[in-house]
C-alpha cells in the first residue's frame, strides 16, 4: 500500500522532543508552549500519550515558536512535543576540504583548542582558536591570519617554536585577540608590531621586521656596558667597538647606523670609590647617526675614567 502522507523532499530527520506537565512546567490553564523550530521543520504534538491534529478547528496551531492549543490542556495533563528538524544530504559538509554557504548554527557551541600549530602557506582569511600555538614549521601569511580565544581569561595567547628556529614572512597580517573583547595584540602587514596580550618565542624570527613610526620611539636601539680604565666592554646590543681616545672620554659605534644625529642618550658612570658624572661630550661632532662621544666627570668636573659606564640610546 502506498504512503498516504505528504512525501518528503528530505532524505535525513533528527528529532528534538520538549515535554511538559502542565500545572507544573507551565501555568494552570496555559494554551501557549514555546518550542525552538524553523521554517520547513515538522511538529509532531502529543497529549497524555495520544497524537494530536493540527489545525484551528482542530487540536493545535504552530508558528516557528510556539504551539498554541486550542483548549488548555489539565492541571498534570502531560504535552510532549516532537520538533522533526529535516536536512538533505547534499546539503552534508565533508570531514575536511568542503566549504558552506548561508548561515551556520551550532546549538552544541565552539570548543576552544588548547594548543595548535601554525605551518605553510595561510593565503586566505582565517580564524583559528586555541590557547596557544606553536610555529611548528615556517609561516608564510600572505592574506589574514587571527590567532583567537574565546574570551579573556587573563592568560596570554602564546606563540611558542617547536625548538627549531622559524621564520613568519608575507605580505599579509597576523592578529592575536579574544574574541569577546577589543583585539590586545595585532602584527599588522607582517610589520612585527607586538602588543603586551602576545608572548613570542625566543626561535620566532623578527629581525627583518620593519615597524610602525610611532613603535619605534618606544624603543632601545643600542645599549652598552664598558670598563673605562680598560677600554673593555661588558655587554652591549647594537655596538660594534668603543674607543678611548683621552680620559674620561669614550667613543661608542654603533653597529645598525640610527636615521639621523637626533636621538636620545641617557647613562651613569662610578669607580670604586667615587661618585660620577656621565655627559654628552661637549664638543662638535659628538653625536652623528654612526657614533656618540660620551664624557665622565667627577663632581668637580675633572675627568675620570669609570670602572663601570652604561649608555643606552632611544631613537629612529
């Protein structure tokens, strides 16, 4: 015998069922019972067991919403009500490598990764979220990657390598954020700008990165620490010789040259027994973009050479 009903067009059903007693989930002399359905899902409506029939004159309507009786069921009357949510199976998604369009719903939530690794070629826009991502292979971004969480749980999003050194190029950008809140962090057209929300592995390679005007006044370009008596440097960055050409006068070259003679110097000097004094040497020529002659003083102005002088410089 054939079936009777109306053909589905639908090859796949799943079914969500809400029961309540009425009187108790639902006000004595209650009509109206609110159920989460879409267009073209189909409400199946049960009373104390028995399958009821749809229609104004009859037992019930239905919007996408609600379930509207037409007399109100009992006091401990039991409403059970059968959304059947219809899908076609072209419209299934594969496992990996296929893509949807329209609106995607997921009563279920997003479940945050706790760790992923960045590798290859990111050329399109994409989000990926996880506590923390390692640069497990070299990182070409030639469009948006958003590195994200959820919300802030005032834990850092971390990029870390995976004890090999790694290189991140492209002319594209990586964002890191939360998701719930303004982004903390971005690097913005690959130019290498970091905020305090990102922690970056020591293996993760910056050294060609170029920044933004503003980031770079923010920065120490050249540092040194040297024994002045004996023309002998402790630590440095960004210094390629110190000379001593009288005393209490010491030459420092930079190695990476500054743009121009106008940036800031600021440091301290001290020997053993005695206060000093660390100035710009007061000549012409002192400060150009390659070099800074700085000058030690005791407090009565008489040169000395320090057992220990620190210089820093700030600048473009």
């Amino acid at each position: 015998m054939p079936y009777l009903g109306k053909q589905s067009e639908q090859v796949g059903v799943s079914v969500q069922k809400y029961e309540f007693l009425q009187g108790t989930d639902s006000s004595s002399g209650a009509t109206s019972f609110s159920i989460p359905s879409d267009s073209g899902d189909h409400v199946n409506v049960w009373l104390n067991g028995i399958l009821l029939v749809e229609g104004a004159a009859k037992d019930y309507t239905t919007t996408n919403s609600t379930v509207d009786f037409v007399t109100a069921p009992a006091d401990d009357d039991i409403v059970r009500i059968d959304v059947v949510e219809s899908f076609a199976l072209p419209d299934a998604l594969k496992s990996s490598g296929d893509a949807m369009s329209g609106t995607l719903k997921l009563n279920g939530g997003i479940q945050q990764q706790t760790s992923a690794d960045l590798s290859g070629t990111y050329a399109y826009h994409q989000l990926m979220l996880s506590d923390a991502f390692t640069v497990a292979g070299d990182v070409t971004i030639s469009d948006n990657l958003v590195l994200a969480k959820l919300s802030d749980d005032s834990n850092a999003i971390t990029i870390s390598n995976d004890t090999s050194t790694r290189t991140i190029t492209g002319t594209g950008s990586l964002e890191a954020s939360t998701l719930a809140q303004t982004p903390n962090a971005s690097l913005t057209g690959m130019t290498g700008t970091v905020g305090s929300g990102v922690t970056i592995g020591s293996a993760v390679n910056l050294d060609s990165a170029t920044f933004p005007a503003f980031a770079k006044s923010f920065f120490v370009k050249g540092w040194v620490t040297f024994n002045q008596s004996s023309n002998t440097i402790l630590s440095s960055y960004n210094v390629s010789s110190i000379s001593h050409p009288a005393t209490g006068r010491t030459i420092i070259n930079w190695d990476t040259d500054f743009g121009s003679a106008n940036y800031a110097i600021s440091g301290m000097a001290s020997d053993s027994s005695n206060p000093l004094i660390m100035t710009l040497y007061n000549a012409s020529g002192a400060i150009t973009s390659s070099s800074v002659q700085i000058m030690v003083q005791y407090q009565n102005f008489n040169l000395a050479d320090g057992t220990f002088v620190s210089v820093m410089a700030i600048g473009d």
